[in-house]
C-alpha cells in the first residue's frame, strides 16, 4: 500500500471538498445520491422542482494539456450543442481534476468530460453520468499507460527507476498515477519514497515535456496524450523511449450532472450522437490519437477496470 504520507503530499492542492483516502476500497455514492436502478450513477430526482434547467450550460474538458489549446478545439462542438439543445454553451477552463469535480459538485459545471482516473470520484461525489467516449471509426476505443524515460537516462527498463525520480502527473489520473502506482509494486516491487523520488507535475503534458526537456528521468503517461503533443511538433518522437506499456483502458468519459431535466439530458446525448466530426477542429486533433466519434458506453461496464485498479490500491472515496 502507498504510505500514508506520500498521500497527503499529493493531495496538498485538492480543494478542501473532495478528499481521498487510501483504505478499504468502497464506491457508494454519496448520501444525497439515489441508485434505485443499479447501475452505479445517481438517478434523476424524480421530483421536478429538484431538477435544473439552466439557460447556460458550462462544458469542461478534463485538464490533460493546457485548457486554452481545447477552448478553440471544443468551439465547433458547442456550438452544435447550442443549437441541439437551445442552450448557450460556455466552455470552462479548468486547471485540475479537483477542481472540475468540485465545480460539478457544487452546481456550476453541467457538461463535462472527465479523465479515466478522476471518473469514479466524479460519480460518486458529483453525480457525473457518464454515457459517452471517444473512439476511431470502427469502434475501437482506449489508450495505453506508458513510462517513458530520454535516451541516455541511464534507465532501460522499469527496474532501473529504483533510486530515482520518477513523475506522476496527479493523484485522481489513472494513468497518470494509479495504473502505475499498482504496477510498480506488484510487478516489479518498486514503491514510491522507500524506491525512487515520487514527483507530481500536474497534468500529462507537464510529464512529457518534463521527460523530453530532460527534468524527469521518468514518468507515467498516457500515450494518447503523447501521440497528439508529438503530431502537433510539441516534442519530437525521438526525444523520449517508452519502457514499459499497458493494456488499454477507457479514455475520457463525457457525460451530465444527474439533475439535469430528463428532456435536457436527452438533448446533450443527441448532441454528443449527431456531431458531424468532417472538417471540424475536434476531428484534426483527436484523429491524431485514433478518435473520429463519439459512442455509447457505461460507467457499470466500462470502468470496471479502473475501480479493480482502485480496488487494488486501497482507494476509498470520501466526499465531504
């Protein structure tokens, strides 16, 4: 298990809000949350007047890269999104998973994607409804964890990170930190302070710049977010060798706060299911990581793998 103190290290910069704690795995969802259907998300108040209907519905995209790159990125979806649902669309910049739950949390956030890691936190504390994922044109969807280290750091395969640093991006990433985390403690008995130096940089492009610009000997990543920062000449293929990879897991999930109308959700979905990606600013930079649309997924089925991951690292949600 990861030493208490390494964690209260990582979770410094989460809102007060939102806490996570490392002991017996559990995923009810919060007490103000109902799942009479099981399917593992809260339900919908079945009574109108706790339903919202906002005149302006506030997108987040999960703070991968820097949130500018995505505003302009994200544009031509949203207005799409306006003229499906009737709504204006204003897109929020968010600067850390923490803070994309906490904003959905708190009732400012109504449209969002969430990262892999940080989607059963926004769940069961915030009520995400997942329902969405990107994918390629035949279906194909996911992305691999890899550990990329530079040519000429002396590491050369996973077992030579013992006695040096190696960067996590944030402590709600699947990729960026938990996938890994478990990894290297049951595959190759590397733990973090009694191994090598655990170091946070924040998102995933703070890693692969950190490992390309040689600050980081290593770091965990997602290898989507690398194959986009290398098809966009932010760093060249040849300044960093992966050593390690995983298998696929699920990538950002899209999806509403539970209380929105029944008749707004519906309208969000089709927004989602009816973008045509030909042409658009959304196609040019996800099609360089395999993603051309949009398909239907569940958090009960989908996630499965990540919550094992939770399960295994002693991961227990507490919302406050």
């Amino acid at each position: 298990m990861i030493r208490r103190n390494l964690m209260l290290s990582a979770l410094a910069g989460l809102v007060g809000a939102v806490s996570l704690s490392w002991a017996a795995p559990a995923y009810a969802l919060d007490s103000r949350f109902k799942d009479d259907n099981g399917d593992l998300v809260a339900d919908t108040p079945t009574d109108p007047s706790q339903q919202v209907d906002p005149d302006t519905l506030i997108f987040a995209y999960t703070p991968v890269e820097d949130p500018a790159v995505y505003a302009k990125v994200w544009d031509g979806f949203l207005r799409h999104m306006e003229k499906v649902t009737g709504k204006k669309v204003q897109f929020f910049p968010v600067q850390s998973n923490a803070a994309q739950i906490e904003a959905m949390r708190a009732g400012r956030l109504h449209v969002a994607g969430f990262n892999t890691g940080s989607n059963p936190l926004a769940v069961n504390c915030a009520g995400f409804v997942s329902f969405t994922i990107m994918a390629s044109k035949d279906g194909d969807f996911g992305y691999n964890m890899e550990i990329i280290t530079y040519p000429g750091s002396g590491i050369e395969k996973v077992e030579d990170i013992k006695g040096k640093k190696m960067a996590f991006t944030s402590q709600t990433s699947n990729s960026g930190f938990k996938a890994p985390s478990a990894i290297l403690k049951a595959d190759y008995g590397l733990e973090p302070e009694k191994d090598f130096e655990p170091v946070f940089s924040g998102k995933h492009d703070n890693s692969i710049l950190g490992v390309a610009n040689k600050d980081y000997p290593a770091a965990a990543i997602a290898n989507s977010v690398l194959h986009r920062m290398v098809a966009r000449d932010v760093i060249k293929a040849d300044q960093v060798v992966s050593i390690y990879k995983s298998q696929k897991f699920p990538t950002t999930g899209f999806g509403y706060v539970y209380n929105l109308k029944p008749e707004l959700q519906e309208k969000i979905k089709e927004s989602f299911f009816t973008f045509d990606w030909e042409g658009s600013a959304l196609k040019e930079e996800f099609a360089r990581s395999g993603e051309e649309q949009f398909i239907p997924i569940t958090y009960k089925s989908h996630w499965e793998v990540i919550r094992k991951i939770d399960a295994a690292n002693g991961v227990s949600y507490e919302c406050k």
